[in-house]
C-alpha cells in the first residue's frame, strides 16, 4: 500500500509541477490542482496510513490513541483542503481578469510563443 | 511639561488641518498661527530659565533595552532657535494665508507646514542624538511634500525628489556619525557626548565622524558640494521658501554644526574642511547670485552664500567666530524671510519673477519696495542694519583666522569679494525690479498688495532696523545666552555690540565691498546684464549634473544586475524556484532515507492499485490535455480529486473525504465557469511550438516535473515505512471528548484546539470572497470572447423570461429536478453541520453542500431566472458568519476564560430531557454560514460576468477605456 501511495504522490507532484511550468494561466491553475492534492496526500501521509480506524470516539470507552489514525495531519489537511479552494478561486479570477487586461492568457501578459 | 506641548502642537495641528475643508483658508490659517503663536508664548515664557543659564531636561523611556529614551532639552542655543522657528513659522502662516491662491487645497499646505514645524522644533530640543536624527529625517520628508505642494508641476516634483534624496543621504551619513559618538561616548543623550569630548577627540573614528556629521550638516545647508538642489527647489510656493530656505530647514545644518561644536571642533581636520566648504559656498553662491534671472533664483544662491559664511565662521575654530556665527543665522533668518515674502508679493502681484521682464514696481507698490530695499540692504550689510553687525564680526574673524601668511592675506581678500558679489546681487534685484522701466508689458498690473500680506515682512524689516542700530539692548541678550550654551565650559569671549567700532580693517573691508560690489553692478548693466553666461565658471563643480549622472548611473547598474540576476518571466522564475526546492531537499535528506521496497509488497490491495491506476493516468492525461483541450483536462483533474478523496476514506479519514469531495464539486463549477473567458487555442496557431528553444524547455519542465514527482515519492515511501514518533496527538485523543466535548477528534482539532486557526482560515475566505467580487466588477471581458459568443452572434436571440414558471430552454428536467435540490441540499447541510461534532461533517462541508445546492439551480435555470425568484446575499452571510464565530469565541469571556474557550452549557428541558449545548457549535455555525456565503459570493459572481456581455457593446468599451485611463 505504501509504494503505491508513494507513487500516487510522485505522479501527482510531477505532473503538478509540469503543468505549473506551463505558459498558459489555465494550465497553471491545473497544475497548481495537481499539486495541492499532491501536497494534501502527503501531509496525510505524516500520520500514517491505517485502515479502519477513522478519530471518532465511542464515548463509552477510554480512548487509546493507538487505536485511531492520527486526527492532526487531519485536522491540517482540511484546512489546506478549504484554503486551497479559495486560492484556486482567487487565482481563477486573477487569470481572467488578466486576459480581459492584456488580451492573452500567457502567464507573463505577453505572448511569447511557446 | 511645556517643552513636550512646545513638541507636540505643531503636530496635532498637523493632523487638525489635515481635517478641514479644501477652502478653508481661514480657518486653516488660524489655526496654524494659533499653533505657531502659541508654541512661541510657551517658549517665551521659559526665557528667564534661560537667562539664568539653566538647561532644561524632560525625558521619557522609549526603547530603555537599548538605552534609548525620548529626551527633551533646551538651553539657549535651542531657545533663540526654536523662537525663530515659531515666531518666523507665525509671520510665515499669516503671509501665506493670502498668498494661497484659493484654488490651492489650503489643509494640505497647513497641514505639512506645521508638521514641518514640528520636526524642526524636534530637532532643535532633541536632547538625544538618534531622536535627533529621526526628527532630523523628518524634517527632509516634509519639507520633501512641501516642496511637491504644487505636484502637477514637474519642476516641483523634480526639485522636492532632489532636495529629498540629497538631504535624507545625508541624514544617513548623520545617523553612521551619531552611532559612533554614541559608542565612544558610551551613551546617545547629548550631554553624554559633550561630556566625552576628549574621548572622541581622541579617538580613532574621529575623523570619520567629522566627515559624516558634516556630510549631514552640508547637505542640509546646501553648502557646496551639495547646494544644488537648494536652487531647484525654489518651485516650492514662496511661503515655504521664506521659512524653509531662510530660517529653518537650511539652518538645520549650521545648527548642528553649532551644537557639535565644541566636540568636533578646534582641528586642522574640522578647519580644513569646514573653512573650505563654508569658502566655496560663500564665494560661489554670491557669484552664482549675481547671474540668476529669477528673483527665487537670487535669493536661494545667495542663501547658500550666508550659509557658507555662518559655516566658515563655524570652522573658523575661534569662540569669537561662533558669536559671530550665532549672529548671522539670526539676522540672516529675518532679512532672508523678509526677503522672500517681497518676491512672493511680486510674483503675486505681477504674475512673473522674471528679473528681465520685471521693473520700475516702486510707483506700483511703494511700501512692498520699501521693506524690499530696506532687507535687501540688510542682506548687502549695509550699515544701521543688523546684516552689516555680523558681517563686520565675519570680516573682523577672517584676518586672525589663519597662522600662515597666505591664509591671512586670502582670507580676507576671498571675503571681501564675496562681500563684493553680495552687494552686487542684492543691488540688481532691487534696481530691476522697483526701478526703471518695465521692458514690456507685464502679465499682471502691479499694485499693492493686502496689508495683512506686507505685515509678516515689515515685521521682520522693523526687527533687521531695531538689531542694526540697537544691537546691545535688542539681540545682545539673546545672542548671549545662546553663545555661553553652546560653549559648555563657559569661556564666552569678549565682544561688543556696537555700531561704530573706530576706523578699522572690517571697516575697510566693508567699504571695499561697496565699492566693488557697485561697480560689478554698474559694469555688469552696461554690458546689459548677461544672465547664466558667466555661470559656466560654475559648471565645473556642478553638482546638479553630478548629481543626475550619478542617479541615472545607479538606476543603469541596478537595472543591469535586475537582468542578470532575475527575471520577469513566471516559468523561469518557477523553475528556479522548483530547482531550488529539489536541491534544498536533496541536501537535507542524503543519507537519511532509508528504503526497502521489498517488505511492503505484499500487503498491497489490487482495488487500490486500480483506484490509483486511474488516478495516475488522469493526472498525467490532464498534464498532457491543459493546453489545447480544457475541458477534458479539466475533468480528468476533477477525477484526480475524487481519487484522493477516495484515498482518504480508505485511510480512515471520512471528514477530509468528505471536504474534498465538496471542494472538488464547487472547484469543478468554478473552473467551470472560467472556461467561458479563455482564448481559442489551435495547435495550428502557434507555429513557433516546435523550435530548439521550445523542445529545450519543455524538456527542462519534464526533467525538474520528474526529478521533482521521484523526490515526493521517495520521500513519502522513506516516512511511510518508518514509525511515527512521539507527537501530541496523545493528548488530542485523550481530552477531545472529555475537554472538547466532542467525539469527533478532527473536528474538536478544528472547532476548539485550534479554534483560533480556524478563525483566521475563515476569515480568509471571507477576504477572498470579497476580493473576488471587487475584481471582477473591475474587470471586463476580452474583447474577442464578447463577439465570438453565442449570444452575440445571435441578436435575435431571447433572454430568458423571469416570469415563465419554469425557464424555457433545453434543460426543461434538470431544472424542474433542480428545483427540488434545494431544500434536499439544506437538509443535508444542516445535518451535517450538526452532527459534526462527533461524527463526520461539520461547518464546513456542511456549507459546501448548502452552496452547491444555490449554485445548481444559477446553473440550470439560469441566472435572470433564479434571481427573480430568490436573493442570496452573500455578503451578510459572510458577515454574519464572521460575527458568529467571533461571538462564540468571546462568549468565553462571559466565564473568564481564553477567547474561543469551549463553553458548555447543559439544561433540562421539559419533554426533550438534557440538552448538550456547546459555543463550539455556534463556531461552527459561523464556519457554516461563512462558507456558504463566501462559495456562492465567488460563483455568482463569475456567473454574473456572462450576464454583461448582454449590454450594447459601445457603452462596454467606452467605461473599459475610463477605466483603463484611470
């Protein structure tokens, strides 16, 4: 399981940061998609993968921490998660007021071939 | 007490005057005499302290770690000084109420003049060198906006950013040299370094600290090499040249050359320096005057004249000599101000300072010409006049100054032809301007001005008259207690005050300057009076050229290091940056990873390869389509997502799935709706695609993409396959349900363990929101996506009706089924909203939910449709969300604790039986609401944008332009 969640970060990331290096806003904004969820997945690795263990306590037993998936990385993550949507959102609009400013959607404002 | 209210009335009256209206001149004007009067009475009323010789000290601590408190001190010198700052800023205050045209924003004006008056006044009672410097700075920015006042105009904009840079450059050099003293002497205040005199004399800083404290005074006092921009900045309206180029801010310099004196002077290094600079200056400004067309123009040379002869008699290293220095700045003050408000006047007047086109103004206004002539003739130092007193003194120090024979036979003769130059100038712009005959018509027709206008300069007429034939009973005190300040050992050297001093060399002197000088004058108008010929002498030293080549040198190479050491493109940039990340990562991590694939093989789970296979070729299919195909690289992303939220739930995390899933639902939307803007994009169209330098990069990107995607994978397998160590989750597992209150640990992690976290993300969000709203009213669409849309082509085209029950269209189903969305989504939201404290879900999600269902009806019906119907306002849900949350957080404070503490509240209800009520459930409310308001505020919003290319094409282009010329 850990190699293919490894993979799947390795994959994300790099075609994250592919499309990032793209000239082209929308391809940026896919990139920056990618590599979030990169990112995400990874800060969710930090407590380990574990199966059926989800933190939520049956309150008519004492809680044995070893007993849950870790709840911080979680709690961390939700936060990136709810944050990287409005920055995907800002960076949206950011995008398309800049071709409604310069008339291209090159990243620099100014078409420069490829 | 009162020195702190002497400090700090200037600037409230600053901030009050800002406040008034824009032609409230006379309010204004009242207010800021009053400030000046006032501060001046103040001040007066301390003058028998200072005559008894006390100094006075008032400090405060300001940054005691560092030694340092806001210190108050004032003794004679800074007395007579801060009197003339006030008295002059008073006379100054009443000139300029009627020389403001009303056309002028008055507040502003006032305003900056009494915040000017402030920092002067905090320059002169500084008892502490770094305060001193602050204020010192101060005095350069605001004089900087004063000089600016008149901003449309370039001259003034030119001259306030030289006059700035030259002067704030030199306060930086002010600020090395008071480090140093501070360290030799072991402490900032000033008497701490008047104290250590020896010490620093003896030092090994000690020249350096010579030059920077006289690279600070100079650049102040425009003395040459740094009088340039003095001239320049005479585009500052007239009444804050009288004050600024007469009184105070050019006599900053020589006051603090004063006020080191007696630690820095007496040195062949302070001699040579200071004598040559004050030499130059002296000589230069007087010749320089000579040839100016603008009576300004005179006027600011030959302030750089009187200057350089207060800082020579500074260097002069003799007591008698800072006596006749002291003198000078006082009676340089009143004839220059005076001086000053008569070209103002004429300018008023006439509507022209042009010495060529100006003459024979005695007839016009004979009062103005009067005064005129009466400090022109103070400035020339003819006799009965207190010019005429220091000049005397200044002729008198120049023949003992130096040892050597050549210096005591230059000395003299230099300043005899100064006194030359000066009688010269000062006879020209007299005679040109109230004497003969106008050579054509002036702009104006010249009369006298308001008497309010002639009474700030016949006041200071009146006072160089009162000086000049009564010197001991008028300045004689005064002058005094100044000197004996200023030399702390007390050693005041003998002098007289006297008009008539016998037969002697200064008289001499005197007399030769007047002969000279009217000769110069009188062969300098047969030869018809040539104007900037003979200044080319002068361009040899020009350090306005000096000055503009250095600048333009600096911008050039900083320019060229730009280039070469950045760069303006975003993907180079990028790359850098990813480099940089790989390599940082790849030095950090060498040696510490330890891999073995072998032991986790077994345990993999086909289901889930299979789920990643997918994801995986998504990814990498998205990466490959983003270009030319949008919306199929913008679905394959959307299947990314649903991946990794799958992966959550696989892993025990069913609150991030959740999250993600809505995320990746409103973001799809989102993205959505962006498409509709986005250019055409062919393969065909770009042909330049497959050059040597496009394959170079793009395999550039591929290898960082690689090297970068290998690292994470690394990486993540090396922490994976390691055991977690010790963290604080133990605690969060142990306190969530008796401490939280809730069993779902990730939300009491969000909602009250790091509540305050929460707090700020939301309120980002809301920022956000409201950015995006504000952007996109601004923006408008590019021109080619409005012509190639649907709607455009086809005019004949209907909007849609908001009083069709349903909205006709082809999405007839979706949008009856749409409609019954919404109550389904509210129900949904709010149930997990509730059960979010202790099973999964919560405010956040729970408002997704609620958001998607809004936007699913704009996207089916429509959004004229819609809105008929049903008004969101996203703001005050935004709003209210934001006071909710922040409510729930001070509830805490009702039961004295932290703010965001957890309260709970347990009552027994009739039928319901115990209730469990917790302020963190209000905070969630306001995440709820917050999030709710702020999704739909960013897709209305975008949704709205299509709604605007139905509007006439030419009103569109005729607000875009505005507001691309705004």
């Amino acid at each position: 399981m850990e190699l293919i969640y490894s993979l799947a970060v390795g994959i994300f990331c790099a075609c994250g940061v592919w499309l990032v290096l793209r000239p082209r806003t929308f391809q940026v904004i896919l990139g920056l998609a990618l590599l979030s969820y990169a990112t995400n997945l990874f800060i969710f690795a930090m407590g380990r993968l574990t199966l059926d263990r989800p933190p939520l306590i049956d309150p008519n037993v004492v809680p044995d921490p070893s007993l849950f998936d870790d709840p911080i990385p979680q709690a961390l993550v939700l936060t990136a998660i709810v944050i990287g949507f409005a920055t995907t959102a800002l960076f949206l609009v950011m995008l398309i007021a800049a071709r409604g400013f310069t008339g291209t959607d090159h990243v620099d404002g100014v078409e420069k071939g490829d | 007490m009162t020195l702190y209210l002497v400090l700090l009335l200037p600037f409230l009256g600053a901030l009050g005057a800002g406040l008034f209206r824009a032609n409230a001149r006379n309010v204004e004007a009242w207010l800021a005499a009053a400030v000046a009067i006032s501060c001046a009475i103040l001040l007066g009323r301390l003058y028998p302290e200072m005559a008894a010789g006390e100094v006075l000290r008032v400090s405060v601590d300001w940054m005691p770690q560092y030694g340092l408190s806001f210190g108050l001190r004032l003794d004679g010198f800074a007395w007579m000084f801060a009197m003339m700052v006030t008295v002059i800023g008073a006379l100054v205050v009443v000139y300029a109420r009627y020389y403001m045209s009303p056309a002028d924003p008055v507040p502003r004006f006032f305003s900056f003049l009494l915040a000017f008056m402030g920092s002067m006044l905090g320059v002169v009672l500084s008892g502490n060198l770094i305060q001193l410097v602050v204020f010192w700075e101060l005095t350069s920015f605001t004089s900087f906006v004063l000089i600016a006042y008149w901003y449309h105009r370039a001259d003034a904009r030119a001259g306030a950013r030289m006059a700035l840079t030259v002067t704030a450059a030199g306060g930086t050099c002010l600020l090395a040299a008071v480090l140093m003293l501070g360290h030799i002497a072991g402490g900032y205040e000033l008497d701490d370094v008047l104290a250590a005199t020896q010490a620093i004399r003896a030092h090994e800083f000690y020249p350096w600290i010579v030059v920077l404290v006289l690279l600070g005074a100079f650049t102040k006092s425009a003395q040459f090499p740094f009088h340039f921009w003095l001239p320049r900045a005479m585009a500052a309206p007239t009444p804050v040249s009288a004050y600024l180029h007469s009184a105070t801010m050019v006599k900053a310099g020589v006051f603090l050359l004063a006020r080191m004196w007696p630690v820095l002077s007496g040195t062949d290094v302070w001699f040579a320096i200071v004598c040559s600079a004050g030499l130059a200056s002296l000589l230069l400004g007087a010749y320089a005057a000579t040839f100016q067309r603008d009576m300004k123009g005179v006027l600011a040379y030959s302030t750089i004249s009187h200057l350089g002869l207060i800082t020579l008699l500074l260097g002069m290293n003799s007591p008698l000599a800072l006596v006749a220095a002291v003198f000078h700045m006082l009676n340089h003050a009143t004839f220059k101000a005076s001086l000053f408000m008569a070209a103002g006047i004429v300018d008023h007047e006439t509507g022209t300072r042009d010495l060529q086109r100006l003459g024979g103004l005695y007839h016009a206004m004979p009062i103005t010409a009067t005064l005129a002539i009466v400090a022109a003739a103070a400035m020339a130092g003819v006799p009965l006049l207190n010019g005429f007193l220091s000049k005397e003194m200044f002729f008198a120090e120049t023949i003992f100054a130096g040892e050597e024979l050549w210096v005591r036979i230059a000395l003299p003769a230099v300043a005899t032809v100064a006194g030359m130059f000066s009688v010269a100038y000062s006879a020209r712009f007299i005679r040109q301007v109230f004497f003969g005959k106008a050579p054509g018509e002036l702009p104006r027709e010249p009369h006298e001005p308001t008497r309010w206008m002639l009474l700030p300069s016949a006041t200071l007429v009146l006072a160089c008259l009162l000086v000049g034939t009564l010197p001991a009973i008028t300045v004689g005190p005064v002058l005094e207690l100044a000197t004996r300040s200023i030399l702390v050992d007390g050693r005041m050297p003998k002098y007289s005050l006297a008009v008539w001093h016998g037969l002697n060399t200064p008289l001499m002197m005197s007399a030769a300057a007047f002969i000279g000088g009217i000769a110069i004058h009188l062969f300098l108008t047969r030869q018809g009076h040539p104007v900037g010929v003979l200044t080319p002498l002068f361009r040899r030293f020009d350090g306005k050229r000096a000055f503009a080549v250095t600048r333009v040198t600096l911008v050039r190479a900083a320019t060229t290091l730009a280039r070469i050491m950045s760069s303006t493109r975003l993907q180079t940039q990028l790359a850098l940056i990813v480099f940089f990340i790989i390599a940082l990562a790849a030095v950090a991590t060498t040696g510490h990873l330890g891999i073995d694939v072998s032991t986790h093989l077994a345990t993999i789970d086909p289901a889930f390869a299979l789920l990643w296979l997918v994801g995986g070729a998504c990814a990498i299919g998205a990466a490959l389509q983003a270009k030319f195909h949008r919306l199929a690289a913008l679905i394959m992303v959307g299947c990314a997502g649903l991946v990794t939220s799958l992966t959550f739930a696989w892993f025990s995390a069913p609150d991030l799935a959740l999250t993600q899933v809505s995320v990746e639902a409103v973001t799809t939307v989102l993205l959505l709706l962006g498409l509709r803007w986005m250019p055409k994009r062919l393969p065909m169209d770009l042909p330049n695609r497959d050059t040597t330098r496009a394959r170079a990069r793009r395999l550039r990107d591929a290898t960082l993409a690689i090297v970068a995607g290998l690292g994470m994978a690394v990486l993540a397998y090396a922490v994976l396959t390691q055991p977690a160590g010790p963290s604080i989750r133990d605690f969060i597992v142990e306190n969530a349900l008796p401490r939280g209150g809730g069993q779902n640990i990730v939300n009491v992690i969000l909602v009250d363990f790091r509540g305050f976290d929460t707090f700020g993300e939301i309120t980002v969000l809301g920022i956000v929101a409201l950015t995006i709203y504000k952007l996109l009213r601004r923006f408008r669409p590019a021109p080619e996506v409005m012509t190639t849309s649907s709607e455009k082509r086809d005019p004949s085209r209907e909007l849609p009706d908001p009083r069709d029950p349903v909205p006709r269209g082809a999405l007839l189903v979706p949008a009856i089924l749409g409609r019954l969305l919404l109550p389904m989504a509210g129900v949904v939201s709010v149930f997990f909203l509730l059960r979010g404290h202790n099973a999964p879900g919560g405010g956040f999600v729970g408002g997704l939910v609620m958001a998607t269902g809004f936007i699913a009806q704009y996207l089916v019906n429509g959004t004229l449709w819609v809105e008929s119907r049903m008004r969101i306002h996203p703001q005050y849900w935004i709003g209210g969300g934001l006071l909710c949350a922040a409510g729930a957080g001070a509830l805490a404070w009702f039961a004295s604790k932290p703010f965001l503490s957890a309260i709970v509240w347990e009552p027994k209800l009739p039928l319901i039986g115990k209730l469990h009520l917790s302020s963190v459930l209000l905070f969630d409310l306001g995440v709820y609401f917050l999030v709710v308001g702020t999704t739909t505020l960013m897709l209305i919003a975008l949704a709205h944008q299509s709604l605007r290319s139905h509007r006439r094409p030419a009103e569109h282009d005729a607000m875009t332009s505005v507001r691309m010329v705004r």
